[in-house]
C-alpha cells in the first residue's frame, strides 16, 4: 500500500500546480510491519545527512509522491525536532535500530522565533514525519516496526 500522505487511498484529488514539494532527496521504500502482522510498504522521501535532516520539509507544501520523511541517523540519536519555517502541521514517529515504534506525537508550525523544540526519545535511530493526523493510517503506530528497504519507491 502506497499511498499519498494527506489523502485517502484511492482518492483522485488533483496536486496543486502551485505546491511546494521536497527537493534534493531521493524517495526509499519503506516496510511497515503493523501490530497485527500485516505489512505494507510506504514511499518515503529520505533525510540522510547532516544538511538534509537540518532541511527536512522546511517550506514543503505538498509531499508530493511520498507518504512523509524519514529521518535517518547513522547511530542511535537524542536531540530535538523543530518547525521553523515549516508550514504543515506534521506528527511524528520514532523507531529504535532494531526498527521498533518508540513514540509519536504531533508537531504544529512556527514562523518565528522562539519555536518550540519537541524532545525526542532516547536513542532512536530513524524518525518518520508525515502529514498530521496520517500515522495510523500509513500503520505507524504503537506496536509497529519499520525497515527502510534502500530501494527505490515503484512508479
């Protein structure tokens, strides 16, 4: 199940010519183990280093061809997530290195300075942001595991 993030599977909503999509990411397959057993594979616009983790969906609004980011770190990581300049409202999922959900909450924009900084769980190794409100319904839910597969989303 591939599904645009922010609409029903199998909805026929027209994309907004005026969207802002992600640019300089490349989009990776996903596996998603839900509690249940059943797994589904989501497409995921992939953050992989320093600069595109610090990017992420600044200014995005639309994502396009892909359900949401995910955020990967190269070992177990603890730190903060912020909204500066991003303007979805998003929700959030972590999952440790062995790919199991830690946590998840939502995430509102912020325009200006101060913005809030939403504390992350102690040492996940991949976070996936998606539109907010989608995370049950792409299966990222407590009781979940994730696997990023490195392979391209199909067409």
């Amino acid at each position: 199940m591939t599904t645009a993030a922010g609409t029903a599977p199998g909805s026929t909503t027209a994309p907004d010519p005026n969207a802002i999509t992600p640019e300089g990411f490349e989009r990776v397959t996903a596996r998603v183990t839900k509690p249940d057993g059943e797994t589904c594979d989501l497409c995921l616009w992939l953050a992989d280093d320093g600069e595109q983790r610090s990017r992420g969906l600044m200014f995005v609004t639309d994502l396009g061809s892909a359900d949401g980011m995910a955020f990967r770190y190269p070992d177990p990581h603890t730190g903060t997530f912020w909204m500066k300049n991003t303007v979805l409202p998003l929700s959030i999922a972590f999952f440790d290195p062995a790919g199991s959900f830690m946590e998840a909450f939502d995430m509102e924009p912020c325009e200006r300075d101060p913005c809030f900084r939403y504390a992350t769980p102690s040492g996940f190794s991949v976070a996936v942001e998606t539109a907010q409100g989608d995370l049950a319904a792409i299966g990222l839910v407590a009781g979940s595991s994730l696997a990023l597969l490195d392979l391209p989303c199909a067409a």
